[in-house]
C-alpha cells in the first residue's frame, strides 16, 4: 500500500476543507512548493495535487504550482480539479503530472472520460469518485447526483478506468476514521482495480486497517500537517 500526500490548493496556498465545505478552509503554508519538498524530503514520494479553485470554477487554475513542483521535485503527481477539456487534461500533463484525476466530467461527460482513456491509457487516469451517503457529488464537492454508486463504477471499469480513489465526503478532513465498510464493498465488488482510501486518516492503525481491507494506496492530508501521523512511523510504506 503506497502513501498518498495531499495538497489541495485555494488561491494559490496550501489548504485543507472539513466536508468539502470551502467556508471552512485551514491555510497550512503560503508556498505549495515547499510542502512538497518537506513531503520529498521525509520520504513521500506520491503526490495527490488538487486545484480547488479550478474544481469550482470548471477549469484548471493552478497549472503554474504544478509545473513548479514537477520540476523540483522527483515526486509522482497525480493533479485534478477543473479538468473538464481536451487543453484542460493536455494542460495537466505537459506540465509534468503523470496521471490526470477526473470527476465531475465522469458524470456530466461520460463520452469525453472515455475518449481520453483511448488516448492516454487508463493507466494514466485516476478516477475520483467522491461519496455522501452512496450519492456522487462533483464540482469540488458543491452538487450532488444520485447515481446508482456500484452500477457507476461498473460502467467506468468496462470503459477502461485501471485506478480509482473514493473519498467518503462525511469523513473528509476530521480526523474520524476513514470508510472502511465501503472500501471493502468496492473491494469485494471489484478486486481487479486498484483502490485508493480518502478521508478521515487519523492514526497509523487506519493505515494498517486499509492495508489489511486490501486498499493499493491511501490519500493523507490533515493527519500529516498536524503531525497526528509523524513522517517516522510512514518509513514502512514510503520503502
């Protein structure tokens, strides 16, 4: 199981939402870059990118951060939000991301996900399907669909899509313990694809409980920025 780092940026600063709700934001450094080196330098050596703003607003904003930590650092980044045209995702990886996450555009553009995954390759899209009581929401978590979950997935595997993460909204930036029932539902249901844990980390027994449940990577933000999970007890998993 691989650590996954988080950084989800709002005008330009390093941040972190309770819920999805951008009223409730907690700026963490006035410079992305150099949270990506302190992640690089204890060892992290995958990046989760968000650009919040972007996701919001439908288009990507933050392509300059993400060009900048591509070429500073040796990290694997993954960058979303926003992403919802041909220059949009030519965009994200001509400045140095290895995989695209989309969401929203899985729901409101099926056809054009499916497109760039003939392009591309599903190895180089990470699907983010982000949760509230089994109901996809998009648009940096501010709508709700209420999409059939399991049925949704289905579809998108049959597409091609090789790699998924799941965040359970509700428990997303409070430190309560992740989702573990429902990633062990999607893991049951669909052992061929790589699953990714988001939302609530708090402690390494959540990540050795993941490990177990068969999770390929977990997504940590808050946990590492308020030291609940020291840099020192990750060794096992940045190896």
């Amino acid at each position: 199981m691989k650590i996954i780092a988080a950084i989800d940026l709002i005008d330009g600063k390093c941040v972190r939402l309770i819920q999805g709700n951008y009223k409730k934001k907690k700026i963490y450094n006035n410079n992305p870059l150099d949270v990506a080196f302190l992640l690089e330098e204890n060892g992290i050596s995958r990046l989760h990118l968000v650009d919040l703003d972007g996701a919001k607003i439908g288009r990507v904003v933050h392509w300059k951060i993400l060009e900048n930590i591509a070429k500073n650092t040796n990290l694997i980044i993954d960058f979303g939000g926003g992403i919802h045209t041909d220059d949009d995702i030519r965009t994200v990886f001509e400045n140095g991301s290895n995989m695209a996450t989309i969401g929203s555009i899985s729901v409101k553009k099926p056809l054009l996900l499916k497109k760039w995954i003939k392009i591309y390759g599903g190895e180089k899209i990470l699907l983010g399907v982000d949760v509230k009581n089994y109901n996809i929401a998009i648009n940096g978590w501010t709508k709700l669909y209420k999409i059939p979950f399991f049925d949704f997935l289905k579809k998108k595997i049959s597409h091609g899509i090789k790699k998924i993460f799941c965040t359970d909204i509700q428990k997303d930036g409070i430190l309560s313990g992740p989702s573990f029932s429902l990633y062990k539902k999607i893991i049951d249901k669909f052992p061929e694809i790589e699953i990714i844990a988001s939302g609530g980390v708090s402690n390494i027994e959540d990540l050795k409980k993941l490990e177990i449940l068969g999770c390929h990577g977990v997504i940590i933000g808050k946990a590492i920025y308020e030291n609940k999970i020291p840099f020192s007890e990750l060794i096992k998993w940045n190896k």
